[in-house]
C-alpha cells in the first residue's frame, strides 16, 4: 500500500537591512578569495548596491531618488539564498567541486522573469541551495549524479533538481530528472522548483497582514501536490524515485507593517510502500531537512 504521507514546512525569513548588507559583503568576499571577484555589473554586486541604496534613504543619509522596488525586493530574496549557498561551499576548506558550481552563480539576470527559458545560474542555484539546506541538516554532500549525491547512515541516495519555468516544461523537466536518477544506478529524490510555474512574470503579491502570504503559497503547493502527486507518479521510474520534493517561493508585501517579505514552501511527497525502507529514509530526511531550514 502507498502511504499519502506528505511533510510540509514553510521558511519566512525576517528583513534586517544591515544584516542582509553584511551578508552580501560575505558573499563578495568569499567569492573573491575563492579566485573572482563579481564585476560592478554582477546581479550579486547590484543587489548589495541596491539594499545599500535603500537603506541611506530610508536613515536620511542620502536624498531620495528612483529606485528599481522590484530589484530591491528579489534582491533581499535572492542574497539569503545564494549566502547561505557560500557559506556552506565556499568556506575553508573548500572543494574544488563545489567551487567550480558555486562560481557559475555570478551570471543570470537580476530578475528572474527575464531570463530565457533556460537560466544556467538560477538552475545551478536551485541546485546548490538544496544541497547547502541538506549539509546543514548534517548530511554530507557531493557534486555527482544525479545532480546530488546525499551520504546517509542508513545509505546513499540522489537528488535530482529541476525548475521549470512554465508548465510545457514540467513534464520534460520531471521525466529528466527520473531518468537521471535511474542513470545514477541509485534510488532518489526529485526536487521540483515551481515558483515561475504559478507566477511567471515573478509578480510581488500584496498583503494586509503578516502571514497572510504564507496561506496562499501553501495553498498553491498544497493544491498542485493533490492535482498532479497521481501524474507525477506516472512519469517517474519507481522505485528508484522514492519521494518528490517540491518548493514554492514567492515575494511578498505586508501593507500594515510595510514589510518586504517572502515566503517559501516546502513539501515532501512519499512515492514508496510503508514497507519500503526508503519510507523510513524520507521521513528522516523530511524531519532533518525541516530543521536545516528554520
């Protein structure tokens, strides 16, 4: 019998202008000492600027001007991701692995709905932030297929990364994502990013009250596990994928507070029997994972 078993947890991250500041120093600094230094026109150079920026105006330390909100806003999104990337991977001592994917983060555009439908750098960055939450939950981690080789105590297993910007892809992207799995000769999760799948033009949804956000992407990750967990079961090759992971992230503003916000969701999906011992192994790693990412 399949379990429905789904383990689901949301990460909302609190804005503190300073501190995303430092952060994205340390991002520059690791990555200058890790051989390149971001040039001046570098998302990851544009969105420190661009905090900076705001938070002179808003202290009364610089007279107010234009400013691009919406790069604001990804930037304040973006920087937590790729920061808690570096510090998993770019802290001595640093694989050189790691390093050469880690690197590849510098190019891509600021905003992710002008990218093309193939985005290198977000794609990579998907990838390695799955890989950084899974070395924080205390497993170790490798770059090898299918995109990441998870070591466990109760034995190995991959991650497959996917994320699709529009619903014509989904299916391509899912199907290579199990064939990657089963190439890798070991069992597997498939990680599924659909943030640009619900909200392509990647618009800032408005609130009246904190948390209000956080109910309508759990409501839009809840409701696409229930209309397509039977389909997706359908394209994977089990068992080899023994569970699905799916993340949905979204910017949004809290008008009462006037707050910069995001909210993530993260869902779990078990594909194996109960009796499977992959059952055991997922909801361990639903559990670890969970706390790697509070």
């Amino acid at each position: 019998m399949k379990h429905p078993d789904h383990f689901d947890f949301v990460r909302r991250p609190l804005v503190a202008y300073e501190k995303i500041i430092k952060d994205a120093k340390r991002i520059e600094e690791r990555l200058a000492h890790s051989g390149v230094s971001p040039a001046s026109n570098s998302r990851i150079v544009r969105y420190r600027k661009i905090i900076e920026l705001f938070l002179n105006i808003a202290t009364g330390r610089q007279l107010q001007t234009h400013m691009d909100l919406r790069l604001l806003h990804q930037a304040i999104f973006e920087v937590g991701q790729i920061e808690t990337i570096v510090e998993e991977f770019l802290k001595p001592p640093v694989s050189s692995e790691w390093r050469s994917r880690v690197l590849e983060l510098i190019s891509g555009q600021p905003l992710p709905q002008t990218e093309k439908e193939q985005s290198k750098a977000r794609d990579i960055q998907f990838e390695l932030f799955v890989a950084a939450r899974c070395r924080a939950s205390g497993y170790l981690v490798e770059p090898k297929e299918p995109d990441i080789l998870v070591q466990d105590e109760h034995g190995n297993f991959g991650i497959a990364a996917k994320r699709p910007k529009s619903p014509k892809t989904l299916e391509r992207r899912i199907r290579k994502g199990s064939h990657q799995i089963d190439d890798s000769g070991m069992p597997g999760i498939l990680a599924i990013d659909l943030s640009l799948i619900h909200n392509p033009e990647n618009k800032i949804l408005l609130f009246d009250k904190q948390g209000d956000d956080i109910e309508i992407v759990q409501r839009i990750a809840d409701r696409f596990v229930q209309l397509n967990s039977r389909r997706i079961r359908s394209m994977v090759k089990l068992p080899n994928v023994f569970g699905i992971v799916v993340c949905m992230a979204s910017l949004s503003f809290v008008s009462n507070t006037l707050q910069f916000a995001s909210a993530t969701r993260w869902t779990i999906t078990n594909l194996c029997e109960m009796s499977d011992p992959h059952y055991e192994q997922l909801r361990n790693f639903a559990a670890r994972f969970a706390a790697g990412v509070s």
